[in-house]
C-alpha cells in the first residue's frame, strides 16, 4: 500500500462566469494533464442574492459532461430538448452533453438567501463525442450514506467505497465521486486506484492529507515534465531545487515541495491534487474535516477546448461553431 503525495495545493480563485455570477475557479481552462479526464471544478457557494441571480441563460455544450453538486438553495434547468427541472439540497445532475445540447441553470437561493454547490466538467472520450446527450437526475435520498465506527461519514455520488455503490453508473471515465466528512481529531485513509488521478476540495473545516505517521508520503512513481521515474529522495531533492509550475487556471497553488509536501493545512476552497498511489490519507483538524474526493481514469487524448465545447482536433472545434451559427448545432432535440 503507498500513500498518496501531495503534488499541489491550490486555492480557488474568484471569478465571473454566465450572466454575471461571482463564484471560485480552482481549476480550467489550462493544462489538462494532471486532471485528466477531468477539466474544470467551480465553487459557486454564494449568500448574496445579486452575485449568483442572474444565472447561467442558454448556452451550448458539446464534447463533455457537467455535474453539479447543491448543498443549499435551488437550481432550476431546462433544455433543448424539452427537459425541465430542479436541482435541489443534497441533489447531483449528471448531464452528457454529447453531440450537442443548450440549456439554461438559474440559482435561486434558500430562505437565507445562500446558493452552494459546486460543478465538475468531465471529458468525454473521442469515441463517445457525438453520443447522443442524456441527464441522470439524482436525488439526495438516492445517495447511500455509510458511517464509520469513528464518525466519519461518506456520500456516494459516483463509485465505490466501503460497499456502498453510488448511483450515477455508465460513464466513461468510470470516475468516482465521494462526499466524505471527517470528525475532529480523525485519521482516515481511503482506498483510491492508482490508475486514477485524484484530487480532494476542502469546503468545511481543514485538515492535512498525507502520512501522518511520516512528514513525507510512502514513495510512489513520479514523472516530472523531460524527467524519469524517481526514487523518494530523488522525489524530495527535485522539488526543493526546483519552483513548481504555475497551476492549470488563475487560482493560485502553494510551491511543490514545500508547505504541501510537509503537511500544510489545506482548508475552505483548497483543491489538494494527488500524485501516484493507492489510498489518500487525512488527518482532521480541531473543527473536522468535509471535502469532496474526486478521481478518473485518464482518457490521454487531445484536447480542444473554447468555451463550452471541448473537442480532440481544432477542425472539430471550428465545425461545432459554424454548426452553432448555421442552425445545424443540435443532432437531437
């Protein structure tokens, strides 16, 4: 068994989207490598009315798959292809684009005025580009929860963890996806495949993810860019003679080799991304620890990418946007 290291923390970074709504990048719209076959992750948890009401009017997608997360508030769809609907508290919606769709997501908050929820952009493999689109419209009473001996609680959305198998199935990336909250003071090590990429978002309380028994994570294979498998202490030498890369959006990531490979908290809106190995470790601080633990098999293929559409070549990306200009756009409807 080898715990997985910390190959960069990153805080999520404010920024606008839709018609005008405030929310938190941490990651999108860069590099994809290191979360592949995933390609962007927002936090739009919000408590002022006038950052997020304005929502997102119809726009199209072709070539990936959104899920949004709600945890408090309401968010209302609707589709090209007639579809209507409400995302409510503790509600998933899986939706696969596929060979083209427009909709519309508009945020309405609870009584409180708070809108929170977080969306995942995950790619679709080449072969399944054009699919034609589909919802998986999960409700919360449909997630399983399982509670440890020790408190620590998990909600799963997609995979498998602990015997309990999360509703959404069918997608291609074959990702996992798991709400998990940790009590104060708890060590907890989940089992994650290592041949998956992975990532963890903090949104309450912190915690540390690493050994805890260890200041460096059990040694695991690592590629840097031009460079060859390393050793441990290869590993360690490497990351402190050398500045880390810039993160894969706006938001801002602490230096390789640094607080994060000794144990920095990683608190509210810190993404944690995994380097290799088969269990992520977390230790809890003073006030718990909930986060989302999200990971899937990497598609190695080209990207693409403008706005809402994410191809493999830059001829399909040009063609989905004439086809967005002449009307021919929608396959399905």
């Amino acid at each position: 068994m080898s715990i997985r290291a910390v190959k960069q923390m990153i805080k999520a970074q404010p920024t606008m989207e839709g018609a005008g709504v405030h929310l938190r990048r941490a990651f999108g719209f860069g590099k994809t490598e290191d979360f592949d076959p995933f390609l962007l992750f927002d936090d739009f948890r919000n408590e002022r009315p006038e950052d997020y009401l304005a929502g997102f009017p119809w726009h199209p997608h072709r070539g990936i798959e959104t899920i949004t997360y709600v945890l408090a508030g309401t968010v209302d769809h609707g589709d090209s292809l007639g579809n209507e609907g409400a995302i409510t508290p503790g509600d998933v919606q899986w939706m696969t684009a596929g060979s083209g769709i427009v909709h519309q997501e508009m945020p309405k908050g609870d009584e409180n005025g708070r809108m929170h929820g977080f969306q995942l952009w995950a790619n679709l493999p080449a072969a399944l580009k054009m699919t034609p689109p589909r919802y998986q419209d999960i409700k919360s009473a449909d997630i399983p929860e399982v509670i440890d001996d020790d408190g620590t609680k998990v909600r799963v959305i997609c995979g498998n963890v602990w015997g309990a198998r999360g509703p959404v199935d069918g997608i291609a990336a074959d990702p996992h996806y798991i709400d998990i909250s940790v009590p104060p003071g708890q060590r907890k090590t989940i089992p994650v495949e290592v041949s998956r990429h992975a990532f963890a978002y903090v949104f309450a309380g912190s915690g540390t993810f690493r050994d805890a028994s260890d200041p460096f994570a059990a040694p695991t294979d690592f590629v840097s860019e031009g460079a060859e498998l390393a050793d441990a202490d290869d590993l360690r030498r490497r990351r402190a003679a050398q500045p880390s890369e810039p993160p894969p959006s706006a938001a801002s990531a602490l230096p390789a080799g640094g607080a994060a490979e000794r144990g920095e908290l990683a608190d509210n809106r810190s993404l944690v991304l995994f380097d290799r190995g088969d269990q992520v470790t977390v230790q809890a601080g003073e006030q718990g620890i909930r986060f989302l633990l999200v990971s899937g098999k990497p598609l190695q293929e080209p990207v693409a990418w403008r706005g809402p559409i994410v191809m493999n070549t830059q001829a399909e990306l040009q063609q989905a946007f004439a086809q967005l200009q002449d009307g021919t756009f929608l396959e399905h409807s």
